[in-house]
C-alpha cells in the first residue's frame, strides 16, 4: 500500500457520496431545525410504545406514554444524518432526559416520506456515560446561543430606551 493509500484510509473523507448519508453535524440550527426535531420527538413517541409493549420486558430504557405527552421525558438531538431517497432518512442518535437529567440515548433511523414517519431501524441504546461528551458539547451550543440571545435582546431594550419618542 502506498503511502498515499495509508493516509486516505486513516483521514475520514469529508465529501458526501451520492446518495449517501449527509452528516448534520453539531450546528444548533440543523439539530434544533423543525423537520428534526419533529423526526426526534416522533422517534421519542416510537420508543415510548416499544418500550411499556409486553414484548420488551426488561428493556433498559424503558419509558411510559404519558411521560414523553406531558413533556417529563424529551429528545435530545446529539447527532443526525440525513439521506434524500423517494423522501427522507434521518439517523438519528437521541438522549433521553427527564428534568435535565440523561435517562440514556439510542441510536433511530426514521423514513420520512413526504411527512409520512415510520422508524426503520433501531439501533444501539447506549448509557448517559457513553453521550456524555456529545450531551454536554449540545447543552454547551444552547447555553451559548440563550446567552447571545439575551444579550441582543438587551441591547435592543437599551437602544430603546435611548429614542426619545417623537413629539
């Protein structure tokens, strides 16, 4: 093997094949986009079902309906793929959380067909330790774009303040 073979084989390529998977990455506005966290909050809904069904006894995350209806228990998006077929694919690694506390993740792949939801494929469960980099490194992003939200909202009250009305 050359030395460029090597070194191809060592560096994630960074193009998107065609027809592949587009990764979304960590950007805030991509995860928090509303077609994702729709497909979340859906894959969330899923898991609830599966999760209190009599075939799954034992299951590690286990969550009731009413938890995830009343808001207890949300999505996390930590990171998403997307594929455009005859509609959409949406891998999905999601955090379970309860009052700001990580219950687990998992991994979802949901087909969305022109609005269509149906989870295809549901992948590992993972534990809060195995998230915890990529939970914290979200939770960072939202605490970081509340406090530049705020602070814009403050300077416009200040710029406010200072127009005196017209008389």
């Amino acid at each position: 093997m050359s030395s460029r073979q090597q070194q191809e084989s060592v560096q994630p390529r960074t193009n998107n094949m065609v027809g592949g998977y587009s990764n979304l990455g960590r950007d805030k506005n991509l995860l928090k986009s509303e077609q994702v966290v729709k497909v979340s909050n859906y894959a969330l809904k899923e898991h609830a079902k599966k999760s209190t069904s009599t075939a799954s006894v034992g299951h590690a995350l286990t969550i009731s309906k009413e938890e995830v209806e009343s808001g207890q228990v949300t999505a996390v998006v930590l990171e998403a793929q997307q594929q455009v077929v005859a509609g959409l694919n949406y891998k999905l690694t999601i955090a379970l959380m309860k009052d700001s506390t990580c219950l687990g993740a998992l991994k979802v792949t949901v087909y969305d067909r022109f609005g269509d939801l149906r989870v295809t494929k549901w992948g590992d469960q993972l534990t809060c330790d195995d998230v915890q980099d990529l939970l914290t490194e979200v939770m960072q992003v939202e605490e970081e774009s509340e406090e530049k939200a705020l602070d814009v909202e403050e300077k416009i009250e200040e710029g406010m303040e200072e127009v005196e009305p017209n008389e």
